[in-house]
C-alpha cells in the first residue's frame, strides 16, 4: 500500500502564505542580489573608493534567505497575533533600510559601514545602520525566547526543538556580527575571518528545523526523532564554536589543524539525521 505524502510542497507554500509581508521581503533580497550580481558580471564589483557591489550582493541574498525562513517558522512561535504583527511591522521597516544602505552605499562606491573620509550623508547612514543592526539583534532574541516556552512547544514538539537548537546557533552568528562591528572589518588577527562565524550560524536556521521536519514526515518513532534532532543541533552548533574558536585564534579555518577539523566531522556529523529521516521516508512511501 503506498502512503500518501503528507504536506508536500503545498505545506511548504502554506508556511510562507501565513506570513507573506516577511516571505516578499525576502525576496526582494534576492531581486537585489541578481540585480547587484549582473552588476558584478558586466562591471566587477570594486567601486571607488569603499564600494563593493558583490559584498551588496551575498548581504543581500543572505537576509533575503534569513527573512524566508523566518517568515515559515514565524507561526509556530507561539506568540499572540498583536505581538506577531509587532515584530513583523519592525523586522520588515529594519530589513528595507539594511537593504537601502548596504545596496545604495555600495553603488555609491562607500562602505555602509565604516567611512574614514565620508560625507554627512554617509556617516548618518553608518550610525543608523549600527542601530538597525543593534535592533535585528533585540527583536530576534524576542522571537527566539518565544521558542523556548512551553506553549510554542506544545504547536510543534519535534520541528520547535529543533528551532530552539537554530535559534542558538543564531545568536552566536549575532555575537560574531557584533563582534565585526567592534574589529571594525571581517579579519582578526593574522588569518582570521570572522564573516565564516557570523555567516554559518544564520544557516542552522534552514538546517536544524529541515532535519526536524523532515523526521516528521518519515515513518520514525518519536523517541528517535528526537534524538536525530539533538545530534543535528549539538554537532552544528559545535562546529560553529569551533569556527569562533579558530578565528578568536586569529588563525585560517582552511588550516589542518584541530579546530578546522573538529568543525568540519561536526558539519558532517550534522547532515547524518537528514539522511536517516529521509531514508526512513523513502521506506514509508514504498510501503
């Protein structure tokens, strides 16, 4: 007897529906990144004197990618409609004027961000991008704490356990952010980069709850999901101490040393569940 596909594609689409100001913002990140990724292909990326349209471009389709995830797991918070609505209305203001300076600064041939020798205009835009950037940090750890509550838990057991793991995972990506604004530029040290520690963390987000999901699609009993779901979100998140480990070394994560290493059995380690669940599935389905 083959079983029918629970969810499916339609259930994907339903998550982004439930919260479609955050999935269009999202998406226009990624209008902006193609439009600043043709840039690149036809002009290149440097702009005279501080500009960089590619780094425009992975800032871009990265918050476009975070704000589409948030949109899907937003619902299963747990938080009230009025407190739902709050921290969409803000989230999107701070995501369209993070948009606005990292894409226009660039074109601009300034950085966002630090400006030696800028104008008026540029050191404002600087000085409210590190309050916009402080705010995504706050109002994150509001949603983040809203998962670690009993009531979103009972929504959701297995895919919320797996958001609280991503929702760690992201405030170590937040610390590293902080820390590349204090460092004042993404290198530290002799070979270190922090933009590996800030970035990676922000993908436990997709990863950790895709692993959750997907246990709860496949024929696996609760005890095990649970456990699949623990060893995605420890192994990633150690992997991502290891990076910050590494870095705060001042040292290259490209290195074959131990701390690289650590981090990269870790990575590996958690992409074992998603292959159990989806196996699991797959046998479900032949049934």
């Amino acid at each position: 007897m083959k079983v029918q596909n629970v969810g499916g594609l339609k259930t994907v689409i339903q998550y982004f529906e439930r919260e479609k100001g955050l999935a269009l913002t999202g998406l226009l990140g990624f209008l902006l990144a193609g439009i600043c990724g043709v840039w690149v292909l036809l002009f290149g990326g440097q702009i005279a004197p501080y500009g960089d349209v590619s780094r425009a471009f992975s800032f871009n389709a990265a918050l476009g990618i975070f704000l589409l995830t948030t949109a899907a797991i937003l619902p299963f918070s747990g938080l009230e409609a009025k407190s739902r609505t709050f921290f969409r209305r803000v989230y999107i203001m701070l995501a369209l004027y993070s948009y606005f300076a990292e894409t226009v600064q660039h074109f601009r041939g300034m950085d966002p961000r630090f400006n030696p020798d800028g104008t008026a205009f540029d050191s404002m835009v600087g000085i409210i991008f590190g309050f916009v950037a402080l705010l995504l940090v706050l109002f994150y750890l509001f949603l983040a704490f809203s998962y670690f509550r009993s009531k979103a838990y009972r929504l959701r057991p297995e895919l919320v356990l797996g958001i609280r793991y991503a929702m760690i995972a992201v405030m170590l990506s937040f610390a590293g952010g902080i820390w590349l604004s204090f460092n004042q530029g993404r290198f530290f040290g002799e070979e270190g980069n922090i933009i590996w520690f800030h970035g990676l963390g922000f993908h436990a987000l997709q990863w950790v709850p895709l692993v959750a999901w997907l246990t709860e699609r496949g024929a696996v009993v609760p005890a095990l999901r649970r456990r699949l779901i623990h060893i995605a979100g420890i192994a990633y998140s150690l992997g991502l101490t290891a990076i910050g480990a590494q870095t705060l070394l001042g040292q290259s994560l490209f290195q074959w040393t131990v701390l690289p290493i650590v981090a990269a059995c870790c990575f590996l380690t958690a992409l074992v569940p998603a292959a159990v669940a989806l196996r699991r599935q797959n046998r479900s389905i032949a049934v």
